[in-house]
C-alpha cells in the first residue's frame, strides 16, 4: 500500500506541487503565537514516553477522545501513561475526515520517521518506536524544535510570571529564538507604575506581541494596554469569539483550557470598530491581528483591514490565520478566500498554532501544502496566471517573509 504521508500529500495539481517543493518546502519557520512551555525548552526537557510528549497536554486529542466516548479516567485521569496512549491509539483511527487525522500522521512521520497509521492494530509498535526514540538528543525539547527548522518561537506568558527562563533561553547556545509574548487575562490588579516596569521586562527579553482574548472591546483596560504596545510598536492579537463557558463539569476535571470551549457569537463590529478609532484617534493603534474562532467573520474582518491603515506600514491590521477550530483545510482555504477576495493575501502575516504541543509545528508545513494546492486550484481555474516567479513570491511572503519582516 502507498504511503499515506509522501512527498506530494495534499498537492493534487502539477502547479502546487511546484510551489510547494520549490518555495515553500525548506523555508524555516516562525511560530509567534503558541503555548508551548519555555520551562521545557530552558531545562532541554527529556520526555519518559509518548504519551508525556504527544497526549498530556494536547485538548485537540482529549476534545476527540471524548466525543468518541473515551472515558475521562483515560483522557485527563490516573490511568497510566501507555492507557492513555492506548486511547488514543484507539480515537485516532476515528477521526477520518478531521485534521488529527493528517496531524498525526505528519507528526510521527516527520519526528518519529513512522510510516503507519496509528490504531489499535500498530499502538505497540509505535509506542516502543518513539519511546526508544525519546532517549536521543534530537528528540528532547529542543531537539524537536530544531529538526522542525523553526527559527522563532513565541510562548505565551502571563503580566506576572517570572521570566527567568526566558533569560536563561537567551544566554544559551539554542539556535531558535525564544521570546516571550504578553498574555493578558487581568491588569486590574497593577498599577502604572507597576503595569510599565513590566512591560519592559518583557521588551528586554525581546516580546514583541501581546495576546488578548476579547468579549467586549469597549474595555478601559485594553484601551490602555493599546497605547502601551503602540508606544512600543508591539502586535496586538485578539482572539475573538470563543465560547469558553460551557461544562461546569469538564471546566472542574479539565481546567480553564481543558478543550470544551466551542465556537461563540460573531463580533462585535460595532464595538470593535469604536475601539480601533479610539486608539487612532489618541495615536495609539498599534499593529493588530485579528484572530476570528467564528468562520462568519472571515469577510467583514478582512474587509476592515482596509479600514485601518498607516503610511509605509503594510497590513497593519490583519486578519489573522485560520484559528483552533478552523486550521484544517477548508477552514484555511474558507480564509485564503476571503482575504484574497476582500484584502490583500501578499500582505497576511502567515500561520501560528497556537499550540501547546511541540510537535504541532508540522501545522506549517500543512499549512503551506494547503496554501500551494489553493494556489493551484487557482492557476487551473485560470484565475491567476501560471507564473512561477510571482507566485512563488506569494507563496514565500504568506509562509515566512511577512511574518519576519513584521517581528523581527
């Protein structure tokens, strides 16, 4: 049987297959809004087995275990590490026509070298296959960031945290940069004073991005945050339209980012749109990515990146990748189509997981396979030229070059 992860996956058209292995294939990777843990990149983490690594801490899993009926024992409970994994094992030959399916795949085939489909038929092998690779320098922490070529990797971290790990990432000899970003879930509780001396502490260390996930806008706090991250010239991310509040009981046995959360109301236009004036009416808008969970809002957000705009400052209002529930393939292409029919697809700021897994850095390289084939279909609609250059141009700029220019 052909190999189910091989060199054209996703890539149905001649074109795309082009793009992608001429453009797209070997260019490095900027990840600027994850939750991957500093701690473990700082300390070089070695993981015992599989399932510390792959399962733990991945609410993409445990959302599907449960929808497939997994008990929660074998989810998030005491059952052992290699229960758990046979879980999973067991979930993931379910999810066909869901985008773990294709993460999983490319996750054991790119770090693990493991051709087959994980099931319950091949959980033994692939358990003792990438446990034994566990043991190797290049499968610890940041052995995996390294063999997924990333270049720059941003953590999300709380006002208070201590950043002492971000220093000593700095003072090491690991060649990804690792910087922190802002995540802001309460300012109330710090002064000015106080609110300004952290701020710089994270600028010292390199953030340039804060991360805001946004009910209301019409908030005296985000307000303020706004001029101080334009002061800085700070990104300001704002995840919109999150349903965070449904199972009390998942919510006790899961905790706050425990996977439940679903897709919530479209945005606020209104409000939004009096926020963005009022910052640029007192000179303090700052660059902003728009990070819709609802697919609704793709047009009216890509719409109002036109809105807002700054000499000599390309798309400094963006609207962001396709985000959680939509970073499968027709979420991303449903966005490639309303940015490119609404805004300009040559100045989007490219992909980020938003992950707290390690290995779901392979989500670029889906992200890119989708991104050529889209381009593909294109050409063969004869919607866009068969240029190779002005293409792969475009190709360069939405997988790596904007992104860079815009963090860097």
């Amino acid at each position: 049987m052909n190999e189910f992860i091989h060199p054209d996956f996703l890539l149905k058209t001649a074109t795309a297959r082009r793009l992608y292995h001429e453009f797209a294939e070997s260019l490095p990777v900027i990840d600027y809004h994850n939750h991957i843990s500093a701690r473990d990149l700082a300390g070089d983490r070695v993981f015992d087995n599989i399932t510390q690594l792959w399962i733990s801490s991945d609410p993409y899993k445990h959302r599907a275990m449960r929808i497939a009926g997994v008990s929660e024992r074998l989810i998030t409970g005491k059952a052992s590490e290699r229960e758990k994994f046979d879980a999973w094992a067991a979930a993931a030959s379910q999810t066909l026509g869901n985008p773990l399916y294709h993460w999983t795949a490319l996750e054991l085939k790119r770090y693990f070298g493991i051709s087959e489909l994980l099931s319950p038929d091949t959980a033994d092998r692939i358990w003792n296959q990438c446990n034994e690779l566990l043991r190797s320098p290049n499968h610890t922490a940041r052995g995996l960031i390294k063999s997924a070529n990333v270049e720059y990797l941003c953590t999300s971290d709380q006002l208070t945290d201590d950043l002492g790990v971000h220093a000593r990432l700095a003072q090491s000899d690991f060649a990804t940069r690792v910087v922190p970003s802002l995540r802001v879930d309460d300012v109330a509780a710090l002064d000015q004073m106080q609110l300004t001396e952290r701020l710089d502490a994270f600028a010292r260390l390199g953030c340039k991005l804060a991360d805001h996930s946004v009910v209301e806008f019409d908030s005296e706090g985000l307000r303020k945050l706004a001029g101080e991250y334009a002061r800085r010239g700070w990104i300001l991310q704002l995840h919109i339209g999150a349903q965070r509040q449904t199972s009390t009981r998942l919510r006790q046995l899961a905790g706050p980012a425990g996977g439940y959360a679903t897709i919530g109301k479209a945005c606020d236009i209104p409000g939004l749109c009096r926020f963005l004036d009022e910052a640029e009416k007192a000179g303090g808008l700052p660059r902003i990515i728009l990070f819709p969970l609802n697919p609704a809002d793709y047009a009216v957000l890509a719409t109002l990146t036109g809105s807002f705009t700054e000499d000599g400052v390309r798309g400094k209002i963006q609207l962001g990748p396709a985000w959680w529930y939509n970073d499968h393939a027709l979420g991303i292409r449903q966005h490639l189509d309303a940015l490119a029919s609404y805004g300009l697809l040559s100045a989007f700021i490219g992909m980020t997981t938003d992950s707290r897994s390690l290995l779901s850095m392979v989500r670029h390289e889906y992200f890119r396979r989708v991104l050529c084939d889209w381009l593909g279909d294109q050409v063969e609609a004869g919607a866009m030229p068969d240029d190779r250059q002005l293409l792969g141009q475009l190709v360069k700029a939405v997988a790596y070059e904007n992104a860079r220019r815009a963090i860097l």
